[in-house]
C-alpha cells in the first residue's frame, strides 16, 4: 500500500515541558499528555495554573493533565475530558479527581504557554510525559508548551480517526 500511494500522512502536535531552576526534565516532549499527579497516597495537590502569564485557576485535585489533540483519547479520555480529533489545533487542561464540583476540562488553543506551580503537603509531586514519570520538589515549576516541530505519521487505507472512534468505542451498534 505504500508503494502504491494508499496513505496519508498526519502532522501531530507535541508538548515541550521544562522546569524552573532545581528540575531537569528527563523525556521534554510528548506526543499525549504531560500528567501532574500527587505521589502516593498523599492527600490532593494544588496545582496552580497560569495561561500566557495570566493566573487562571489553583486545581485542588489529585493531578492535572494538559493533552494534545492527539492525547485526547488517551489518559485525557479516562478522567472524563473531551475528545478531539487528532488535527483540532488545541490543548486540553483536565483535574484528575477534582475536589471542587465547579471545576471543568478546558479547551485551549495550542499556541497556549502553561505555567505550574505544584503544592503538596509531602513538598513533592510526580510528572508523567506520555507515561515516564519522575518525582519533583514543590520548589520547581513547569513550563508547557507545544514544541516547535511535529510528529509525522502515517495512515494506511481508510484507518482513520472518526473509523477507529466508532469501532472502539461502539458507536453505532
């Protein structure tokens, strides 16, 4: 099917996270999620959140994850938040077991730069890029934003997103 043509390719977002002074990233890119959860069995941390340097909300819940489009059917899709398809120019801002009921996924465009501040009673928190995860201080915060390239993959045939979504999800049975 490549030989002949029978493809297509998709460009895909990625998130580039860095730290403040005091962290080093070990894996800076992800093409799902970067997760910030609490470690353990703590209790619930407060993560707060600035978009393009503006406070937007202190998330008191058991993590915070900021998906790409492509990442929305991935983690993102199993706290309960939104679904997009895989070129939907956006980020996803999803509490993990929130401990306020007001408080909802968010949708944002992906030119968005995302600044956390995590709190924790233990004065740790744990990050996930796309499922590798490293511990940190509550002294280190995270920068997050779509990085300047893409991932490209290849479709064969018709395998699409709307297709796959309907298989797997049972759609229309």
């Amino acid at each position: 099917r490549l030989l002949q043509g029978d493809y297509t390719v998709d460009q895909r977002t990625l998130l580039s996270v860095t730290c403040s002074e005091g962290g080093h990233i070990m894996f800076p890119h992800a093409l799902n999620e970067v997760a910030v959860l609490k470690q353990g069995l703590s209790s619930m941390i407060t993560v707060e959140t600035c978009l393009n340097g503006e406070f937007l909300h202190a998330y008191e819940a058991d993590g915070l994850i900021v998906a790409t489009a492509t990442g929305s059917t991935a983690y993102n899709m199993s706290v309960g938040g939104p679904l997009m398809t895989p070129l939907t120019p956006a980020l996803l801002l999803s509490p993990i077991a929130s401990h306020s009921l007001n408080v909802r996924p968010l949708v944002v465009p992906d030119n968005s730069l995302i600044d956390l501040h995590v709190r924790s009673r233990n004065g740790g928190y744990m990050v996930s890029v796309d499922g590798r995860s490293q511990v940190f201080t509550d002294q280190v915060t995270l920068h997050i934003e779509k990085a300047n390239y893409t991932v490209k993959i290849v479709q064969i045939g018709e395998n699409n997103f709307i297709h796959s979504l309907k298989m797997k999800l049972n759609w229309g049975r």
